[in-house]
C-alpha cells in the first residue's frame, strides 16, 4: 500500500491516508506520522495546521516553522495552506543504514510565535522493496579434487539486501547442472545463507571446469534478483594410464638408411595433468638385446631411431615392445608392439649399351631410317628394375622399341646440314625406383653435306657506275655469291652469260674472275658511244648435279669531260682567220656574225658558254654569252679603225672547263652591201637588183635544178647499196652532207658545218635552203628560198664565206 502511495501524486488522496493513518498521543503531545521512503519532492505529508488545531490565517503572522532534528531539512510546512510537504526525496536505506531494526523514524520540530509554541512531529519512513539483491564477489571460484565424495558441502558467499522484511534476501537458486544443487540456510538474525552440494562423482578428464550461476531472490513485490558466477575448477588424481593411439604399429625402413635417421616417433598420451600426465618411455623385456643394438629409443619423446647401419640381407624385420609410464605417485603404464620391415633400396644404377650407331649420314636420309640402336638393362627388381629410354626433345629424331629392352633410332623429321650440322644424341635411361636411379650415354652424329642449295647473291639486281676513259683491266665490282653447303658443293665459278650488243660480245668488254666474282672492264668506255650496259652473271657451284644462279648487271657510264667545244660556225679552215666583211653603214643592234661551237660530252659538260677574249674596240661590238651572236653596240664612225679583229673563245662547263677559239677579222665597207641579218630570227637578204646578180640568180637557178636532180639520183644509188663504198666521197652539192649526223647526237663531222648550221636555221622557219659552187670551185652562192614562192634570195660568198678547201678531209668529234 504505500509502494502505491509513492507511485501516486494526487495531493487529496495522500493526505487522506495519512490523516487515517496519523496518530495524536495528547499525552505526549507528539504528533506522528508514517510515509513510504522514496516520495516525489513536494507531495503532501498532513494537514499540520489542521492536526495542530491552529489558525491557517495567523500562521505567516505567528512565524511558523519546522525543523528536522539531527538531519537534513526534507520537510517543510506551507504557511499559506498548513501543510506538511516532502522538500526532499527521501532514502531509508541512507537514512537509516543500520538493519537491526526495521523502524526508522524522523523527529521533527515544529515553532510558532505569539504565543511560543513547540509541538514534536515524528515521521515515521517505512521501506519500500527498491534495491535488488547483490553479492560482494560477481565471481567465486572452487577447487575441488575429481575424488570428492558425493553430498560434500561448500560454502558460498551470501546475498546482500539493503531492504528490510519482506523485501530482503529470501531464497537462492542454482543453474541447471548434473553434479552439484544448492541448499539453503538462515542465520541468526534471519540472514539466508546457500551451500553448494555435489550430488554426482566429478571426472576431470571428462569435465575440468564447471561454470555455475546462483541467484538471489528477495520477497518484495514485484520480486527483484542478483546473479553471480561459480567456476568449479576440478583437481586431478592418477586415475588414468597412459596409451599409445595403436597396440601395434608396423613400419618400413630402408636398408643403408644413415644412422640417426627417424624410423617412427611413437605417441603415448595421458589424460591426467601435471606430473600425472608426464610420459617416460622404455623397451620391455620381450624386446631382444639385437632389436636394442639396431635401434634406439628416445625416453623422453618416443622416438625410434637407426643407431646402426641396416642391411636387407641380414635380418629383413625386427619387433620390439615398448612402455609408456606416467610420473605420478602411483604410477601407471600403457604398452604397443612395433614391427620394423626392411625394405630393399634401389643401389644398382641402369646400364645402357649403345649395339649399333652409324655417323656420319646424309642430310637427305629419309624419315624413319634406323642409325642406332640401343640395349638397357637394371639389376634391381619390381620398380627398381624397370627402367625407361628417352632422348632430348626437340631433336629430328625418335625412339623406338623393337624388343625387350632394345630400342631403335629412327630420323622423325627432314634433316639440313645447313641448320645443324651435327647433333650431340644423349641417351638416357632411368629405372622406377624411388628414388630413381639413371646413367646416360652421348653420341655425336655428322651430317653429310648434299648440294641442295643454290648459290644466293645478295642483291638481284647491280648497277655498278663506271667513269669513261676507265683503264682497260680496271676493277668495276665484286659480284660474290654465298653456298651454304660445304666443299664442291659450295665452290662457285662465276661467268658472263653470253650477249651480243651491235655485234659485240659482253665477254669482250667484261670478264668476270671465275673464282670470287670480280668483274673487270677489257676496254675503255667512252660515253659519246655507249651510255649504258645491261647483261647477266651467273654464279654455278661444283656439286652433281650443278645449281646455279644469276643477278642482273647494269653498267652506267659517266660522262668526264674529255671533248673540248668544237667551233662549227664560222667555219674556218684550221689555224685560219675568218674574215668577213661588213657595210660600214650598218646599224646599231645589226647581227654581224654567230659564233656556234658544239660539246659531245653529256648535258651538263657540254653547256657552252661564250665571252670575248681579245677586241679592237670593246665599245663597237657586244657578245651575247650564250647564244653567241655578235651584234653592233654603235655605228660605225669615221675615225673606227677600217679592219676590226675580233677573238672569241667557247667553253663548256666540265671540271675542268675545255674550251675552243675562233679569230675573226672585220673589214668594213663602203659599198651598198648589207649586213646579213640574225641567222636564227630572219632570212639572209641580199641586194639581188644589180645586173651582175640578176645574171647569177638565172645560173644559180639552172644549177640548183641540176643540184637537185643529183641528189636525187645519189639517194636512189646509196638506198640499192647495202654499205656504201668507203672511198666514195660525200656529195658536196647535198643539202645535208652524208657525212653529218643528226642534230639530236650533238655530233657533227663535216667541213661544212657553217653552211649546216645555216641550213638548221632557215629550214625551221620554213624555208628551202641550198648552196651551189662557182665555177672556180673555191666559194659557193647561199640561197634561201621561202617554201610555197618563187622568190630566191641570193647571195654572193662575199657576204657568207665558206673557206673550205676541196681537198679537206672529214673529221669527227
């Protein structure tokens, strides 16, 4: 009822209670009260005022007051209503430690003036079930020896309840176990007490350790509990023997097995501990001296090792009984029986013998021709004796079996000698014993060379650049083919293959060294004959049958610059002056002569420039550099010297530079003769009106028909002729000379080069031009005559003066 009371706050409801519940000794004049510990701070004890019977209005006046005796101020009066309040919550256990007695009480004194009053007011605290129980140790510990007997007791530690009656300690319970319970006891003072119980044998080896729970429960309502751990830690006895995993154990151990090695390790085990569980191992008497002698056993850990040497064929197995004794005070043993077989070690090593192996042999041997053939063999038995042959892989040969422990050699894939020439075949053979055993055996085979390889160059195609003028013997290259193969088959012999160029063989230009390949020249080569050679070397060696192969030669002359500039025009007999005559009234600008010089060397070499070496006057005249013309830069005037001498050299633009002169001497005029105009840019014009010309224009027309109809019947002549005569001479009356070649091969052999060079101007520009002798022979009349008219120019060899000699012999560039 007064757990409710605390729980509630309603202030009508409380006070009621306590007005029931206060009791007013008039004899003593105290005035008593009894609450529940643990109130709310300011719930209303008792109407003071009303139980004291005083004045509610006059109690501010009177200064009333209340104070706890010996302890702190929880209560405090209202002077406004009278009561009694709770100024501070309340703990009876704090309040009143002591649990000899279950009454605790407040006093209070209670003041009021005018008149002095005093009244004493008791507060009885009555306790409420607010603290579980708890034990001072959370955890107890007991060791109790695995032989104690059943309904031994143990004592433990007891519950604390601050609370008092009902609420305190009221009963102990155990977790579920098998071996112990708990009973339970009351002190003196009511204090409940438990004592542990074993109700059941206790077996360390099954259970060392036992983890028990015991709870304390008070009475209050709702009941509250404390909890703490009991660890039984159980004590060991000798109670077990010691004992091995097997009663007998069987082992094999190889004979020659070095002393000290590990035979078998045995392993007794004691369930018991400490000094109960410590194993000492020993033979028994049932083990022979002989079996004690071969092995030796180890007391402390058990194991059995060779202490002298095995062997197979002495003694095959061996027993021996060995014990196992604890270290406790009654000591206890456990025994095991051991069979030690010896087994046969594989010491003899596999032989291989090599019957029959032929090297060397051919590289073309076909595939599976037998070269060798081997024999294995192993004196040992079961795995030991049988034994395996291998080669090395990745070898163009394979093993094969013809018969109990024979095995043949046979070619697997196509040898070339050129690849590997030999190999180093190593045979092995290896028995199946364990460890395994092996011997091995090398044998070198050669490979015979076949001339299966033809000979390579290592370019297909040379082009071997060669300087004209070259000395006859010189070296041009080294054309040096590679054989794989060895001795005739990789000797080479190198030729020309045969080729004929304008009825000239290649092998009397080239030779080639039949021996290494360098190519020699047997002439000397000039460029403005032969620009260029193409022909074939071929390289065969000595093998049977021969193979051979061919590269491709091209031979490029290059040009040097050997050909001086050759004047062409004017055309002068040799170490002669060319003399020309020219109008005195000619023009500034006028063409009065062109120098033409020609180079038969190539492009670059033959470019030809022109400049004036030697002039009378070098204000008269101008010389263009390269075309060669000789123009006037001025007129002439009366105090130019009559004879002008003029110097011209040509030089071409080799390294170094050639170049060729011509002299020519000026004489001017005082007649109606013109200067013949650019030779490259207009027909030569003469004065064709006076009556001596007119004359010459009607012969010269009669003998250039004859002229024609000449060549006409010549060219029909030399076209029937398959080679003209030698000795014929050249047609002087010809329009191109017989003796001139073309203009493209830049070379001209001919005396007549001017009257050439003149013909190539005027005939690209359309026009017709002829020349014919004089009677005398010595000059001869020029005419250029417009194609498509009828119109002849004509002039007289004065204006175009060929000094060619009529015994002049043609000469070549």
């Amino acid at each position: 009822m007064m757990h409710h009371l605390k729980q509630s706050c309603g202030t009508g409801y409380v006070s009621l209670i306590f007005f029931l519940s206060a009791i007013v000794n008039t004899a003593s004049s105290i005035t008593h009260y009894s609450i529940p510990e643990e109130m709310e701070e300011g719930s209303v004890v008792a109407n003071l005022a009303a139980d004291l019977r005083l004045d509610v209005k006059t109690l501010n006046e009177r200064k009333m007051r209340v104070d706890v005796v010996a302890n702190k101020k929880y209560l405090d009066i209202n002077k406004v209503t009278g009561e009694l309040f709770i100024l501070e919550r309340i703990d009876r256990e704090f309040l009143c430690p002591s649990k000899t007695t279950s009454y605790c009480v407040l006093k209070l004194d209670a003041t009021i003036e005018n008149p002095v009053r005093m009244f004493n007011i008791e507060v009885e605290i009555t306790d409420i079930n607010d603290n579980s129980p708890h034990f001072r140790r959370g955890t107890m510990h007991l060791d109790i020896s695995e032989s104690s007997p059943v309904g031994e007791r143990f004592s433990l530690n007891n519950a604390a309840d601050p609370d008092v009656g009902t609420n305190s300690v009221k009963n102990y319970h155990l977790s579920s176990s098998e071996h112990f319970s708990v009973e339970i006891q009351t002190g003196r003072d009511g204090t409940k007490f438990a004592d542990l119980i074993l109700k059941k044998p206790l077996d360390r080896e099954k259970q060392a350790v036992h983890n028990l729970i015991l709870t304390a429960v008070d009475g209050g309502v709702p009941t509250r509990t404390g909890t703490a751990s009991i660890i039984v830690r159980v004590l060991d006895v000798n109670d077990n023997a010691p004992s091995f995993e097997k009663g007998k154990y069987v082992v094999d151990v190889m004979e020659n097995s070095p002393i000290g090695s590990l035979v078998i390790k045995l392993n007794a085990t004691d369930v018991d501990e400490g000094s109960n569980s410590e194993i000492v191992y020993s033979y028994s008497l049932y083990t022979s001296e002989r079996t004690q002698k071969m092995f030796n056993l180890n007391p402390e850990n058990g194991e059995i090792r060779v202490k002298e040497m095995i062997n197979y064929e002495d003694l095959k197995l061996y027993e021996m009984e060995v014990i196992a004794s604890d270290k406790g005070p009654n000591s206890l043993s456990g025994q095991c029986k051991l069979t030690i077989q010896v087994t046969d070690m594989n010491d003899n090593h596999p032989e291989i013998s090599i019957k029959s192996f032929q090297s060397p042999i051919k590289e073309d041997t076909p595939t599976d021709t037998v070269i060798a053939v081997v024999s294995v063999s192993d004196k040992d038995s079961g795995d030991n004796g049988i034994v395996d042959l291998h080669i090395p892989e990745k070898m163009p040969f394979k093993l094969r079996e013809s018969s109990d422990n024979y095995f043949e050699l046979v070619v697997s894939e196509p040898l070339d000698r050129e690849k590997v020439p030999e190999y180093d075949i190593t045979f092995t053979v290896t028995d199946r014993g364990s460890p395994p055993l092996s011997d091995n055996e090398t044998m070198t085979l050669e490979l015979l060379d076949v001339n299966d390889n033809v000979p390579q160059f290592p370019q297909s195609f040379y082009t071997i650049r060669v300087m004209e003028n070259n000395a006859p013997g010189a070296l041009l290259s080294s054309l040096t083919a590679f054989d794989p193969d060895l001795h005739e088959n990789q000797y080479l012999v190198y030729f020309i293959i045969e080729k004929e160029i304008a009825n000239t063989s290649m092998s009397m230009l080239f030779s080639i060294n039949p021996e290494n390949g360098n190519l020699y020249a047997l002439k000397t080569f000039d460029y403005e004959i032969e620009e260029e050679f193409l022909f074939h070397i071929e390289a065969r060696d000595s093998g049977s049958p021969p193979l051979s192969s061919n590269v491709t030669v091209h031979i490029i002359i290059v040009d040097q610059n050997d050909n001086a500039p050759v004047i062409v025009s004017p055309w002068r007999a040799h170490g002669s002056v060319v003399e020309e005559k020219i109008p005195r009234s000619t023009d500034k600008g006028s063409l009065v002569a062109k120098v033409i010089a020609l180079d038969t060397d190539s492009v670059h070499n033959s470019r030809i420039t022109y400049q004036f070496l030697q002039v009378t006057d070098a204000t008269l005249f101008s010389l263009d550099q390269y075309n060669g013309e000789i123009r006037t830069m001025r007129m002439f005037s009366y105090r130019d010297p009559r004879h002008q001498r003029l110097v011209v050299v040509a030089k071409d633009n080799g390294e170094p530079a050639l170049s060729a002169t011509v002299t020519i001497k000026l004489t001017t005029m005082e007649t109606a003769v013109k200067a013949y105009s650019d030779m490259t840019e207009e027909p030569l014009e003469y004065d064709i009106f006076s009556d001596i010309n007119l004359y010459l224009v009607i012969g010269l027309g009669s003998v250039s028909f004859l002229l024609l109809i000449t060549i006409l019947v010549t060219i029909v002549i030399k076209c029937q002729k398959p080679k003209p005569s030698k000795a014929a001479p050249p047609s002087r009356n010809s329009v191109i000379s017989e003796r001139n070649s073309t203009i493209a091969d830049s070379t001209l052999v001919s005396n007549d080069a001017y009257w050439y060079s003149l013909f190539l101007a005027e005939t690209r520009k359309g026009k017709l031009v002829v020349r014919q002798p004089l009677p005398k022979g010595s000059r001869y009349i020029v005419s250029s005559i417009p194609r498509g008219t009828g119109l002849t120019d004509t002039s007289d060899s004065a204006a175009s003066t060929l000094q060619a000699s009529t015994t002049s012999s043609s000469s070549s560039t």
